[in-house]
C-alpha cells in the first residue's frame, strides 16, 4: 500500500490534465500469488486500490522481484519490458 499512496503523492495532475485511464497492476509472489492493485486517473485526480478493476485501460504482470528492482530505481521500465520481466495487456 505505501508504494501505491507514493504514486498517488507523487502525482502530477498538471500533467495529466483532464485525461482519464486505469492501470492495473498484477504483481506475483512466490507464496501468495498475485497481488492486485489499480491506479485511477481521472480530471487531474489519481487514487489507488486493492483488487481487480473491472475494464483497465492497460494492465502490467511482473513478478515481485520485478517490481521491488522498478520501484527502487534499479530498473529501467523500458529494459523490463524489453526483457520479458513486464507484460502489458491492453
């Protein structure tokens, strides 16, 4: 949950003007399978939550290794998914 309220604090709504777009988030652990999370842009407003969305404008599988190295700063986006360690659906 905190590295999903840092996306959210780190948000830019100037950025994002009035652009609307969900995206989901399905991160694979070894011992409780597939953590899921949604980011919710909407009017310049972002939130996240728990679980499966119903119609993600875009969803990104990794495992979680994947995405403790992302979130740390140790690994490109681009060369993740290059790589095969990120896959985008949608």
């Amino acid at each position: 949950d905190k590295v999903f309220q840092g996306m959210v604090d780190h948000f830019l709504p100037k950025e994002a003007g009035k652009k609307r777009a969900v995206i989901q988030f399905s991160v694979r652990t070894q011992s409780d399978g597939d953590k899921l999370y949604y980011l919710s842009v909407d009017n310049g407003s972002c939130r996240y939550s728990r679980g499966q969305h119903s119609d993600p404008n875009v969803t990104l599988m990794m495992k979680l290794p994947t995405f403790m190295r992302l979130i740390a700063g140790e690994l490109d986006g681009i060369v993740a998914l290059m790589q095969g360690h990120i896959k985008v659906k949608g």
